[in-house]
C-alpha cells in the first residue's frame, strides 16, 4: 500500500478521531464494568483506567487510546455487524488488556504509566496483581453472561489468547536473564507476536465473530490484526529506546536501562557488526547511567536494528493488509480498519 504523507495525515487524523468516538461510546460501559468489582478492587481498577486519584477523588484522565475496542467495533462493521451488538466484546478485549498492563507494571517494575505512578507504585504489588486477576475474569463474565450466538467462541477465543499472552510473556522473561548472544531475532519475533499481536487479532477476530463471519473471514481478520499487531510492537519498541518522555510518560531509554531485548535491540546484536559487539558488552554492565544508556541507543542505530525495525514493521503492515483484503475485499468497508492499522505503526508515543 502506497501512501503520500497527506493520505498519511488525512488517515492519522481519522484514525484519531475513530478512536476519540470509540473511546466515547466504550467508556461508560467499560466504567460500569469496573464499578461492579468489590470496594478495593475497584478503587485500584478505577486509578488505573485514570478515573480516579490516589485518594479516590474524581480524576479526569485517559483510559488509554482505545485501539484494541476499536479494532472489534471496526471489524463487526466491516463485516456487515452492529457496533453495539459487539460492546460488551470491545469491553472485555480492553479488560484483558488491562490486566496485561497490570501485570506487566509489575514484572517489569515500571514506576509510571501514562504519566503518573503505576497501580503498584501506589497501591503495592498484591493489590494491582489482584485486581489484574479481577479484570480478567471480568472480561470472561462479560462474554459468558452475553445473549449473542457468539458469544460462547468468543469466550473460548479470548482465553486461548490470554494463554498465548502468558506464554509470550513468560518467554520475554526468561529471554531478559539470557546472555546478549544467546537470543535469535526469530525467537523474539515470536515472542512478540504472542504478547502484542494476539490480543490485537483476537479483537479483530472477535468483531468478525459478532457480525456472524464465517471461520474463513474470522481467520482473516485475526491475521490482520496480528501482523498490526507485530508492527503495533516494532514501533513501541523503537518508541521505548528513542521516544519522548513528555509524550510516552516514560523515562527515555527505558527500555535499555531495563536491559530489555526488544526487536530492534536483538536486530543490532545479530547484526554481526562491531556495533552489536560494543552494545553486547553494555547489554553485560550495569547500564544504569544517561551516558550508557545514550551509548547503547546509538549502538543499535550504528548496527542497524532501528532501520530493520522500521522496515519490518513496513513489510508486517503490508502483510496485514493482505489479510484484510480476503475477509473484506470493499476498500471502502475496510476503511476504518486500514485507518487504525496506519495510526499504531505512525505513532510517535
């Protein structure tokens, strides 16, 4: 798909403006969800999605961008299905999101998130771990209490991709207590389509499922939405080395200081360049000043891993949109689907 950077723009700014409606239109029923959880589960649930101060007064801030809720309401109505006949699946897809989110504060002990302290960094690592677990059994109440025909293989869809989340999570883990030689770009490329494209093709999937597609279109769009889902990661991880702290939130270099093996990090070291020897032996230190940190950046850029990561993502955005094409073959009908697509690999944060 060739795109001129005011296509780019014009589809930025709808995809924005699709996710500011879908954020609209999911919120309240994504609130009263939360609000049914007991009293201190909900008070740790509620500062999460930013509803809530510390202290449980009113707060105004963003549950976050709303892109896997809108890829399920984007996908119902490319396949002919209602948005509000799916809304309890967008809602469960965001609950399963947040529970990752939760957990993933945790293991990776993030103090900050969508700029202000983490769930845990406020409330301890039981309660955010807790209500994580609350989350996601909400997610499933949601699915297994609707009427929908579909309802039933979207429950079994959702838990079989919360399984493959774990499981890509728990090899990103044992990935970080791995020598910086010793992790293949295949085998982080896997990792990272468990733990990122999953979620985003079972919210495609789950879409087609409540237009009642058929399992050649579900498949479709779960294919879609997996391979955004890879470029949706190739981005966050060029966001997590060399992004903005006032747009992320987020210390810069993060990801590095935390010694992470992110895909462009592990492109650099298996690039067999000198500069994959100089961030190996940083990968080996402590890491833990501005100077390092800066080093190692400019290490994975010399090596090459943030060039093949913007290519990557690139060639997994053209795959995605292949697969779209089979389950929706009307541009027009795959329009807010290809909007979104195009937002989460041109980010910036």
């Amino acid at each position: 798909m060739t795109m001129t950077s005011t296509d780019a723009a014009t589809e930025g700014h709808e995809a924005a403006a699709l996710l500011e409606r879908t954020r609209d239109l999911v919120d309240p029923h994504l609130r009263a969800a939360v609000e049914s959880l007991p009293g201190g589960m909900r008070r740790v649930a509620m500062y999460h999605f930013g509803w809530q101060n510390a202290d449980g007064s009113p707060a105004s801030g963003q549950a976050g961008k709303a892109i896997r809720p809108a890829l399920v309401l984007a996908a119902a109505r490319a396949l002919g299905g209602d948005r509000e006949t799916a809304m309890r699946a967008a809602v469960a897809v965001e609950l399963a999101h947040n529970f990752t989110l939760l957990h993933d504060d945790v293991i990776d002990e993030d103090a900050t998130r969508r700029h202000r302290p983490t769930a845990w960094a406020v409330f301890g690592v039981p309660d955010a771990v807790i209500t994580g677990d609350a989350m996601l059994a909400l997610a499933q109440r949601l699915l297994a209490d609707d009427t929908h025909p579909a309802s039933g293989r979207a429950s079994a869809r959702l838990s079989t991709c919360v399984i493959e989340l774990c499981a890509g999570q728990q090899a990103d883990c044992a990935m970080e207590e791995r020598g910086p030689d010793d992790v293949t770009l295949d085998e982080c490329l896997t990792m990272a389509t468990a733990k990122t494209g999953a979620l985003l093709g079972c919210a495609c999937a789950l879409g087609a499922l409540y237009a009642g597609a058929d399992e050649r279109e579900v498949g479709a769009m779960d294919g879609f939405g997996r391979e955004a889902g890879l470029a949706f990661q190739l981005i966050d991880d060029l966001i997590g080395i060399w992004g903005d702290t006032a747009r992320t939130g987020k210390p810069v270099g993060a990801d590095l200081a935390a010694h992470k093996k992110s895909l462009p990090v592990v492109a650099a070291l298996t690039s067999g360049t000198a500069a994959a020897a100089e961030l190996a032996a940083l990968y080996r230190g402590a890491m833990n000043t501005p100077d390092e940190v800066n080093r190692a950046a400019a290490a994975v850029d010399r090596a090459g891993g943030r060039d093949w990561a913007q290519v990557c993502a690139a060639d997994r955005m053209a795959r995605a949109v292949h697969h779209l094409s089979r389950a929706v073959p009307d541009p027009a009908a795959a329009g807010d689907l290809l909007a979104l697509a195009e937002f989460v690999t041109r980010r910036t944060h």
